[in-house]
C-alpha cells in the first residue's frame, strides 16, 4: 500500500512494460486488474466491518494499453479494427480482462502485426467505482447511501456517469492537452457500467452472452430456440455445451428440467453456449424501441459479432417470399403519446413536449 500527499491511499503498482506478445500484455493487464479488485474489495469489505474506516481516500485505477506510432504509411489490413488510421499516441482503458480475453488477444496482436510497434501496460489515472470492484462476489454488496456508518463517496471511488458516455462511438470525442487518442470504443467504466446493467435486465450472467445475437419480441421465438438449444444438446457434433436461461439456470442435456423463476426480469435472455464463445445468444427485448435500445446499447460493449432482429414483418412485397433477408433501412412508428417519421415522410412529425 502507498499513500499519495497523506490524502489517498492505493495499492503498490508496477511500472508500465512494453511488450511484444500479446498472450504476456494480456496477462499483465489482468494482474493491475485483479491488483485493483482485491484492494477495493478488502478495504470496503473492512470499512463495512466497521473496524477500520480508512482517513483517506481509498483508490486503485485501471488498467491500460497505450500504443504510439509515428507513420502515416497505410496499413495493410483488410479488417475494420486492429489498427489505427493516424500516427500518435493510442490508449485505451481496460475491465474485466478475463471475460474479454480472446478480445483483447486479437486486438493486441493485430495491433503489434499492423504496425511493427510493442504496446504498453500499465496503471491509468481513471479510478476504478467500487461497485464495479465487489461486483464479481456475490458475498459483497454496497449499500444505499446512508446505510453504512461512512459517507461512501468519500472514501470510495463511484461510478460517475458524467463521464461514462459514448463520445468515442459517437465521433464526438475529444482529445485533451495530451492529445492522445482512443484505442477502443468503450472506456472501462463504460464498460463496467453495461455489464452491470445487463446482469439486471437479463438476469444472467455477462460471461454468458454468445458473439452471435438474436432479438425478438414474440414468444414464440423463445419457445422454438429452446427447442432447438435441446436438439442442439443432443447433438456432439453441433459444438453447443449448454444452455442458459433467465437466473443462470443451466442445463447440459436436452431431456433436463429449466426451472422457470417466478418473476422474469425486464428483457428474459437465453444463451446456447459453446466453448469459444461463438455460441448463440437471444434477448426477448418485448414491445417498443425503449427496451431495444438499451438492449443494444448494453451489448455491444461484449463487442459481439453480429445481432439481428427475429420478428413479423409487414408490406412485402409480392416478389418476396418466406425465407428472404429483408435489410430494414427506415422506420414508422406511431403510438398514442408520438410519432416518429421515417425517411420518406410517411408520417407528420409530431415530437413530444419532453426530449
């Protein structure tokens, strides 16, 4: 433990390394990381107890890859991501590193073929919240405010959704004084955010969701994809190895009972997984674009290979026929409270009061 001007308190971090194998980057990023959880968690835990509130802030950051190059020469690469289009110095901010390993693996490593540079590990300066610190054990919670003997916020790190927003996605962000650069579209607390969001509408675990993503609003849907999760489980040669229901109720066998909780969360999700995670994931998201766009919103910081809509569609044409992919581009909807218009004009703009 180290203090920082007898006002914070954090844990003992290494020095920044470079490195120029992925597989070592990836396992530094994950030792900052568990460094930063356990040092949260066992001060939290020990302020709860009631026995050892801490004077000062208690805080751990973290991790980060940073890449610097310093040529314009076009890169060679056929993929959307795993370079960068402009000299300068890259970083990126990293959570959960374990979950998102064969990510980062790839990342990493097209990054260091890409450009012929090493990529840096080390500590960033963004803190991590202690609720995203204690959210992998179950055995802690944080309270409400005013529940514990301590004012959490002074002590503690928490997430601030001030700055937890989609600026990089959204082509808005901004560089500093420093002028670095992202190098991943989500921040960690971004990140940490969502996983924890997810968790709550889906009622199962992140490290469930498979790259491949199904969305529906209709019953019937679910219906038939555990069907075809238990044929699938029947099956040795289909590669599947379970199937996951809302409250992480898993099954392995196609003729084994999934109980049914008596509550569902808001957006019940099921997951027919395989080992390398190229499974198949579906979100009964229900009626209205509110739950699919914090469905969506949520999901894609898992970085998920492709999602698309399975549902009834209405104005074919005569052309068409069962079994065509119909690539939607526009959208009409009309409700009592407003109206959205399409890129035609179909529909009178009528935008509500509120915005």
């Amino acid at each position: 433990m180290v203090i920082e001007n007898g006002e914070v308190i954090g844990p003992d971090v290494p020095a920044a390394q470079m490195f120029d194998n992925p597989e070592a980057a990836v396992e530094q990023i994950c030792a900052i990381y568990d460094q930063a959880v356990v040092f949260l968690s066992d001060w939290f835990v020990r302020a709860m107890a009631g026995g050892d509130v801490p004077k000062v802030r208690v805080r751990a950051c973290y991790p980060q890859i940073r890449l610097q190059t310093t040529s314009f020469a076009k890169i060679d690469s056929r993929l959307s991501f795993g370079h960068v289009s402009d000299p300068g110095i890259h970083v990126a901010t990293v959570t959960r590193p374990r979950l998102f390993a064969n990510y980062l693996r790839q990342q990493i490593g097209l990054l260091m073929a890409n450009h012929g540079v090493e990529v840096e590990i080390g500590v960033s300066n963004t803190p991590m919240p202690v609720h995203f610190a204690v959210a992998n054990d179950p055995a802690i919670a944080v309270p409400q405010q005013g529940a514990a003997d301590f004012t959490l916020r002074d002590l503690f790190d928490v997430p601030d959704l001030s700055t937890t927003n989609d600026n990089i996605v959204n082509g808005t962000f901004q560089p500093g004084p420093d002028g670095e650069m992202p190098l991943a579209p989500f921040t960690a607390q971004r990140v940490d955010y969502s996983l924890a969001r997810l968790a709550h509408y889906t009622a199962t675990k992140p490290e469930h969701f498979q790259n491949h993503v199904l969305f529906t609003n209709y019953q019937f849907y679910v219906n038939e994809f555990e069907a075809y999760a238990r044929k699938a489980l029947a099956d040795p040669a289909s590669g599947y190895t379970g199937f996951v229901g809302t409250g992480n109720v898993e099954i392995t066998e196609p003729d084994e009972p999934m109980t049914i909780p008596l509550s569902l969360p808001q957006m019940p999700t099921y997951h027919l997984k395989r080992a390398d995670g190229s499974g198949i994931t579906l979100v009964n998201i229900g009626v209205g674009p509110p739950n699919a766009k914090t469905a969506t919103d949520h999901i894609a910081v898992l970085r998920p290979h492709a999602w698309i809509m399975v549902g009834h569609c209405a104005g074919l044409r005569h052309s068409q026929s069962l079994g065509d992919f119909v690539l939607a581009h526009a959208t009409c909807v009309k409700t009592r409270f407003w109206t959205t218009i399409c890129r035609c004009g179909c529909l009178s703009r009528r935008w509500p009061r509120f915005r």
